[in-house]
C-alpha cells in the first residue's frame, strides 16, 4: 500500500520529555520542539498536539517536590496540581508560539465525552474547525473530573488519546516521542546488545510482548501503551512512529519522511463511523464468538449469527457497539448489535430460524449485520 504524504500530524509530547526528566518544565527544550511544528505549519503542514505536563507545572507553581507531598498522594492532589498546572502549561505554549506568530487553543477531552456518537462528532468537528482557522491545537485529558477510579472515563493516558485524537481528526501521521529511540529488542536501558526494530507491518502477540518490557520509567505510559495507542490508530488508517524527542529536529526530519524511530504501518483508510466503533469508546459489551463465525466475519466478511455465539459479556441494548473477541480473547473487532444482552443471552449458539420461536419477535437474522461490522 502506498503511504499518502503526512500533511496532518498529531504531535505527543509525554511528562518526561517536557520536563527533561526532572520536576518542572524545560522551557528551552519545549522553545526548540515549538520551533520545529511553527516550521512545518508555514510548510503547509496540520499539526495537533496532545501533551502532557499540566501536574508537572502545577508542582512547581505550587513549590513542591515529590518527596515533600509523598503522604499526599492520590487523585484529589493530582487534580489540583492539573487544574494550577493546566493554566500554565498553555501560557508557556501560547508565549512559544507566539514568537513565531502563531495562535494556540486549548482543548480539553474526557473519555466520557466521546463515548456516543454525537459526543465524537461535536470533538471532530471542533478540532477540524480549529485546523481549518490555522490555530494549533493543544490538547490533553481533563484531569480535574476524569479519576482514576472511573477507568471508564479516562483514557488512561496521553498515549491513547493521542491515538483517538487521531482517528478523530483523520491524521496522516501520529509521532509519540518519548525518552528512548523506539522500540527494541529488549530493554536497551539494560541490554547494550538490544536492537531497534525500525518497521513493524503488523502489530502482533510477539510484538506485544516486546513491548511488555521496562522500557520507560516515571511516566504514565510506558512502551506498553504506545503499542496500544498505535495499534488503535494504524488499525484507523494513521501511520505511527515512536521516536526519541531528543534527536535533532526529530519532528521537521520525520515528516519529511526519514527513517528514525520505530515506523507502525497503518490499514487501509477507514470512514469515520468505522473508526468511531473501533475505537471502543462506545463499546457497551462484548461478544465471544467461536472459530467457525470468526472465519466467517474475517475470512468470508460475512455477518455474525446468534448460532456462532459462546458467550456475552455487560448489558446493552440493541443499536449498541460491542466488541467481537475470538476464543482466546483476542478482540477481531467492533460492531452495532441487533439485540440487547438479555436477548442475546436467550438466543446464543442458537439458529437464525429458531430467533423467533424463543424471544417471540425476530428483529434481524443476523445479530451484527456485516454493513454494521468494523474489523480490526
């Protein structure tokens, strides 16, 4: 498959790359990635950021140290420290970009937001429009009312949301830069011998488990998550490349298309209704199927029958996302359900003709229609 050229990048820029590792923003380094989107945007070049660093900037606003406020810890000081840091974290942002007569806008998104369809489109819409009026987007989770505890309402972390940022906006090119060269063999903070592995094609098991490793500390998402958000966004269509953001002019020599990092290559481009179910942000349930309808679906690209479902998993009702997961777990992909779970629960592993006889009404002989059906 041949690329298009990245016209609209998403940025990601994480806490330790901000903060060059210590406990307040580095000022001089932010001014130089800063630089390097201004040039690409007078190139011609969409760019959103999504970036981290509102705790960090709230700490030393406030005069803390980690150390210090230990007996503290806990999602109450952390949104403190993101609603005093928020603030400043754009100002440094809006000083930067002003030098090179840039406008900035903040955006602030919860998982919560995003999880029905209009939610999506309301986000899609305004950062198109924030694209089209040549203002940078800058743009992070809202910390103050998205908590730990309700993990359905984060993202999880700036990984991820990068990743959603980009199937929102249709992006050509996501780059998570990060504090080591890519991803690698092993973990090359402790392994001198481990090799970067420059393209991934397809992001399997194995490659999962490479990631697994302790390959970056005193973040929120390790290398983990950065497997996970580029699994999410390849699968949309978006080329992604984790790349270290101490390399020079990394940013400006990536989008011009040199070989640094580690590249993810993407599927096929999809619509943005097939990227909003893939997405999992609406998924209200799930569905575990067995090999024969999971041939079928994936193979055959045919629609998923009651006959070839094991198990459901949650409650839901029928128009509802649910995730389609083969018989180890391994998640195929997503689509819109023509029954709720109390239904699905009378008729799994049962035939199309018997739907009727058993729930009294037959709404659909397929319980996910494939027009309905987005693998990944």
């Amino acid at each position: 498959m041949v690329e298009r050229t990245p016209k609209r990048i998403v940025l990601k820029l994480g806490t330790n790359l901000l903060t060059s590792g210590r406990e307040r923003l580095d000022v001089d380094f932010m001014s130089r990635l800063v630089a390097q989107v201004a040039l690409l945007y007078h190139q011609g070049y969409e760019i959103l950021i999504v970036t981290s660093g509102a705790v960090a900037a709230g700490r030393q606003r406030l005069g803390l140290v980690k150390e210090s406020t230990r007996e503290l810890k806990g999602i109450p000081l952390k949104q403190v420290l993101a609603a005093v840091g928020q603030g400043q974290l754009m100002k440094t942002y809006e000083e930067l970009f002003e030098r090179h007569q840039l406008i900035v806008a903040q955006a602030l998104l919860t998982r919560a937001a995003l999880t029905d369809r209009a939610g999506y489109l309301n986000a899609r819409n305004t950062l198109l429009a924030l694209i089209d009026l040549g203002i940078i987007g800058i743009i992070n989770e809202n910390d103050v009312v998205a908590v730990d505890e309700l993990t359905e309402a984060r993202f999880g972390d700036n990984d991820n949301l990068s990743a959603m940022v980009a199937n929102l906006v249709d992006a050509d090119l996501l780059i998570l830069l990060t504090d080591t060269g890519g991803l690698y063999t092993a973990d090359p903070h402790s392994h001198p011998e481990a090799e970067l592995i420059t393209e991934v094609s397809e992001i399997t098991p194995a490659i999962e488990a490479v990631a697994a490793g302790p390959h970056a500390t005193g973040a929120t998402g390790g290398m983990t998550t950065k497997i996970e958000a580029a699994k999410l966004a390849t699968s949309s269509g978006v080329t992604v490349i984790i790349a270290s953001g101490r390399e020079a002019d990394v940013i400006t020599r990536l989008a011009l298309g040199e070989a640094i990092g580690t590249r993810f290559l993407p599927a096929g481009r999809r619509e943005s209704r097939v990227r909003w179910m893939i997405s999992g942000l609406g998924t209200r349930g799930q569905l575990a199927i067995d090999s024969g309808a999971a041939q079928a679906i994936v193979t055959q690209h045919r629609s998923l029958l009651a006959a070839g479902i094991r198990a459901v998993t949650g409650e839901f009702e029928r128009g509802d996302i649910v995730d389609i997961v083969d018989e180890t777990g391994g998640k195929l992909g997503s689509g819109i359900s023509n029954y709720g779970s109390v239904e699905l629960n009378k008729i799994t592993g049962a035939r199309s003709g018997q739907i009727a006889g058993i729930l009294g009404h037959d709404y659909s002989a397929e319980v996910v229609h494939r027009n309905n059906l987005a693998l990944i």
